[in-house]
C-alpha cells in the first residue's frame, strides 16, 4: 500500500494529519489549524505537500490555509461546498458522495452535519482510515452547533456503519474528558474502563490517544450507545427513541 499517515500536535488540543501517497509524491494535510505545525510535520517527512482537505469552516481547522497557500503555490484545497465562502480559498467545494484523490487515495466524502452545518468526513476506504474532523471524537462527539441535535445522530449513525477495523482520526485530544464523562453513563461497561485506563496511562506519557476503532468506539462511546438499555436508562429514558436518549446525553455533556 502505498497510503502513509503522519499525525502531530497543533495549537492547544488539535491533531493535524499528513496523507501521503508515496506512489505519486502527494502529500494531503487533514485541516491546517496552524501553518507553522504543518510545516514543521512536513521538514519531519520529507514530504511536499500538495492539498489540504478541509472537514469545516471553524479557525482552529483553517487558519493555517494562507499562509500554506504562499508557501505552496499549487496548492489545492478541498472543502465542504456548503461552507465554501466561509473557509476561503477553497479550490473545490465537494459534496456527500464526492471522491477527492491525494495522488492514487481515494477518500470519499461523507456528509456529516451538526458540529456545522455543512461539515464534511473524509472516508479512505482502501486504506481503512477515517477522518472525522469534529464529528466523532473518541468516547465523545462534537458539539451541536448549527444543526438541531437529531441531525448530529444521523450523522453518526453513517458513521457507525463503517468498518469496526477502520482507523478513526479525530480534530482533537479530547479522550480523557470524555472517558470522564462516558463513565458516569456506563460505569460498569467494561470496554469502556479498559479504554479509560489507557487513556490515562497514554496522556501521562505525553502520548496521543488517536487513532482510535470505529470497533472500540462502538463499544465503549455513549454517543455510538443511544440503542443500549443501559445508555437509555441512564439518560432517564428507558425504551426511548435513540435520537432523543442522544440528544439528553449531548446538553448533559455540554453542561458538564
């Protein structure tokens, strides 16, 4: 296989990713939440890049996109149409469905709104990875910012379709506030204390918490849940619709 990935640290919690196709030279970065970050991830690669697959409008995914632009003069950036004019600078607006190439990578495009409105995943499928911007976290989601709170678990729902073996890149280190909080939803959940341990264990040795599973995180992250007994009990909702056990755990999450 010819797909590469590189993840580092940006800003304060951010994770940016390199995609590089070492059969063509094609080097995609996930965001450009800072250009300084980006530049310093591609002196350690090696590599050259080429596009910027942009997942949402918000700064911390974005601002780094000018100054990569003079950097890069061919550069080419890729982002949701639906938010196109917010983002700036974005050479191809792309929908649910698309597929954007990095060299010979495939991903295809899956809309996922709620954290924004038109934000947009990137699904490499035959190299099994995810990128999930700020839409799924792990043991955590996004917060609903621009959508009603249904739509954000519909479009996990999609997400939770992908392979258990898929690799999931997220925009953040979030993972042990949100163990924190999947914990008092399903504290005997044994996957989900295992995770949490580790978690721990891996942020204490300054080491990155992602890539996750969409396998783990179907086992263990409440927002994947909302169908179990013991998730809906918990939300006080026994029985209850999975969209609305959802919607209680996400104003609970942002209150805690």
């Amino acid at each position: 296989m010819t797909a590469h990935f590189h993840q580092f640290p940006c800003l304060s919690d951010n994770y940016g990713v390199l995609v590089h196709d070492s059969a063509t030279g094609s080097t995609a970065a996930i965001d450009a939440p800072e250009a300084e970050a980006v530049l310093r991830a591609l002196d350690e690669t090696g590599w050259t890049l080429t596009d910027i697959l942009v997942t949402h409008h918000h700064g911390d995914h974005v601002d780094g996109i000018p100054a990569l632009k003079a950097r890069f003069p061919k550069l080419r950036v890729v982002g949701p149409a639906a938010e196109a004019t917010k983002i700036g600078g974005v050479d191809l607006g792309v929908h649910e469905g698309d597929e954007v190439m990095v060299g010979h990578l495939g991903a295809k495009v899956i809309a996922t709104p709620g954290h924004t409105a038109g934000h947009i995943v990137y699904w490499f499928e035959e190299a099994g990875v995810l990128f999930a911007g700020d839409t799924l976290f792990s043991l955590g989601c996004g917060r609903v910012l621009e959508t009603p709170l249904e739509t954000m678990w519909d479009s996990l729902l999609k997400l939770s379709q992908l392979p258990g073996d898929a690799q999931v890149y997220c925009g953040h280190e979030y993972t042990a506030g949100n163990a924190r909080f999947a914990l008092t939803v399903e504290p005997e959940n044994a996957v989900l204390r295992e995770r949490a341990a580790a978690v721990e264990a891996l942020r204490a040795d300054g080491r990155p918490t992602l890539p996750t599973t969409m396998a783990l995180e179907l086992a263990a992250n409440p927002f994947l849940r909302c169908a179990e007994p013991a998730v809906q009990a918990a939300a006080g909702l026994p029985g209850g619709d999975p969209a609305a056990v959802f919607a209680v755990l996400r104003e609970r999450k942002n209150k805690a």
